[in-house]
C-alpha cells in the first residue's frame, strides 16, 4: 500500500514554521514588546476556499494545543543568537485563538489577524501552511507521495545532466517550501532526498522542525513585516529602513547577515543601504523584480563602496525553479556568491496540481497603515492607498 501523502497533523509542533519567524521574534521581544499588528490573508488567484472553512477553523483551533517540548528548547539552545529569555519566553508561548478572525466576505475565504505582533508573528507560517494542506486534501486526495518525489528526481536528474560537477561546485540549494506545501509529508520527503542525494549543494531548510529532525541547518534571517512595522515604530517614515537595519545589527551583531532589499524597491534600499551597512551585512536577499537586473545593481553598489562583491552573497527566492537557479548561478558565478531558496516548486511541484498563490501580510502596526511596494507590480500590498502614495512621494518611488 503506498505511504500516505497527508499526516493527521498538518502543523507538527511549535517549530514546524520558517526559521526567520524565530529571529525577528527574538528582535521584537527585545525591542518592541508593546507593538500593535494587524495582518490579513490574500489568495492572489481569487480561488474559492470558502468550502473548506470548517477544516480550516478546526486546524487553526488545533495550534492551541501546542507547546513547545524540552528537546525542542535544547536544539534552539545550541544556536548561538538564540538567548536565553527568547528561549524561556518560547517555552511560555502558546497561540491565542482570541487575536485571529476567520470569515467569509464576498464570497472569499477572510482571515485577518489583530494583537500584539510578539504574540501573533508566528501565526503566518503555519496558517498557510494548514490552508494550502486543506485545500489539497479535498482537490487531490488520490495524489501518492511518490508523485512528488519521482519529480524532484527527475529534477536533480535533469541538473546533473545539464551541468559538470565542477561547473556546480559553488552551487548552494535550500528549500523555502513550508508556507505553500503541498503537504507536510511532501516537504519532509523532499528535504530528506536533497539531504541525501545532493549532498554538499544541499546547505539546509527554513522549516526549523525539518532542520532539527533531519540534521539540517536552519535557514532565514527576516521577512517583509520586519521593514513594513518599522514604518510606523517611531522614526520619520524616510529612515524606517535604516531603522530596521540598526535594529538588526544592535540585535545580532553582525550573525544572520542578510538583508532584504525590496519592501520599497531595491532603488530605495540601496539609497539607505551605505558602507557602514555594506560591511556588516553578508549580502543581499532577492524577492521580486527581474534577478539579473537586482543582482548588477547589487554589485555595482558594492563597487561603488569599495568592497569586493565576491565577499559578499546573494540569496534568490522568488518563484524559483532548478533551470532558473542554473541560469542566474551561470551569469553570476565567479562575480559574487550565489545561493537559492526554492520553495513552492520544490514542495509542491506534483503532475496535475495547482499550487495556491496565498499571501498574508502586515496591513497596519500601532494603529497605523503599512506598505510593501516591492519590484514587482501586483506585488503591492496596503489597504490604504493614500500611505502608499505617500510611502512613494517620500522614497521617490
């Protein structure tokens, strides 16, 4: 009998969630205990999932029941940034159902999430997690788990075939594929093949709970939301970034050294971006727009300043595939360091299914609208047009 493609459980434990989850709560515990967020779900396809409420709600009320365990504090203990009293705070921590608001309005799937942003940031992940696994139960409940590893074969096939061992020996691959999975037993597999079947190439995972149970390492610095509260957390709304930025220097002192650059375009973030940045960031995360294009502008920039760009990396993970990877690793290599975080089309990458295209983000903090612009058009999101027009007068967007 073929092994089942779906867990009872969709959410694991606490740690099933995407390591930078974890860093900018630790910052945020530090640093801005008291902040007020609101976050809202989108589906960018407009695809009905108001059929699947009631598995939804249930999967949701289910996350009350965690709490993390002893072994799971004591891998997080041997992480050298992690510190104590984020660690006993973890061991407190439990998801309140009270600050998340599930509806239908207009006939779409709402969920909006509303409380303290150290108590409701780690909802994100595994609520796209629970309704991308709903959703796929119900549409594809014949799918067998070997589907989607004889794809990922296929893939690492095709990889080893089109490039030399030698040509991929600089060649870094992670998978950034816990938000949309097809489900957790896809996600595990794959992570358990790239282990051992791309070994050297294969240089970890977001997903904390995987790292931890496959001896891999956890992969994720900070997201969107660490750039978009910043805008309403007390500087003039012209130096949030480099408000963010200090923030996370103060907190971690030169360790998870890579920044995201397209919260307000990568123009804008290069302007605050200045050799005192320059130094002590590793690099340069890549999420929207034309890559190629980011990456000359990264390593201009670096030029510009006087730094060697081959001592510095750039990570890409937007909507990547192997041959695109491939491609950018190529036209980059020997330029400055590359690496890339796959997600959907590594955890969700079967012969006839539709992967979900599902966002939720940071609409306001403390009361106020925030906004990413980002590189790519349609990647715009705040409900308050008027902040944006404004976000973009100020950063001469």
């Amino acid at each position: 009998m073929a092994e089942s493609i779906f867990a009872d459980r969709i959410v694991q434990n606490l740690l099933d969630t995407d390591f930078y989850k974890l860093t900018m709560m630790q910052a945020v515990l530090h640093n801005y205990p008291n902040a007020e967020v609101e976050w809202e779900f989108r589906c960018r396809n407009a695809e009905d999932l108001t059929p699947y409420l009631a598995e939804i709600r249930y999967q949701i009320e289910r996350l009350a029941e965690i709490s993390i365990t002893h072994d799971q504090l004591a891998f997080l203990e041997r992480i050298p940034f992690m510190k104590p009293d984020f660690i006993r705070f973890l061991s407190l921590f439990r998801f309140n159902l009270r600050y998340v608001h599930t509806s239908i309005e207009a006939g779409q799937l709402c969920i909006r999430l509303r409380g303290p942003w150290l108590h409701v940031i780690l909802y994100e992940i595994p609520l796209l997690a629970i309704i991308s696994e709903v959703r796929n139960r119900y549409r594809y409940r014949d799918v067998a788990l070997e589907q989607a590893t004889e794809q990922l074969y296929k893939k690492l096939d095709w990889l080893k075939a089109e490039a030399s061992p030698s040509e991929l020996s600089g060649f870094q691959l992670a998978d950034f594929g816990t938000r949309r999975r097809f489900s957790y037993r896809v996600q595990e597999e794959v992570v358990h093949i790239l282990k051992r079947d791309f070994p050297g190439r294969f240089v970890g995972t977001s997903n904390v709970h995987l790292a931890r149970e496959l001896e891999v390492k956890p992969i994720g610095t900070m997201a969107h939301e660490w750039f978009m509260a910043h805008q309403q957390l007390g500087p003039r709304l012209i130096d949030s970034q480099i408000a963010a930025l200090d923030c996370w220097v103060r907190e971690y002192r030169g360790l998870l050294g890579i920044a995201l650059t397209d919260c307000i375009t990568m123009n804008a973030f290069l302007k605050d971006f200045d050799l005192y940045f320059a130094k002590l960031f590793d690099g340069l995360r890549h999420d929207s727009g034309d890559p190629l294009a980011w990456a000359e502008k990264a390593i201009r920039h670096y030029e510009s300043l006087g730094i060697d760009p081959l001592s510095k990396t750039l990570i890409f993970s937007d909507g990547l595939t192997l041959p695109k990877a491939l491609e950018l690793y190529r036209a980059l290599h020997g330029r400055i360091h590359v690496s890339f975080g796959i997600g959907t089309n590594l955890t969700c990458d079967i012969p006839g299914v539709e992967p979900m295209n599902i966002v939720i983000k940071m609409t306001a903090c403390n009361g106020h609208p925030v906004a990413k612009i980002s590189d790519t058009p349609g990647k715009t999101q705040c409900l308050d047009e008027n902040f944006v027009t404004y976000l973009k007068h100020v950063f001469r967007v």
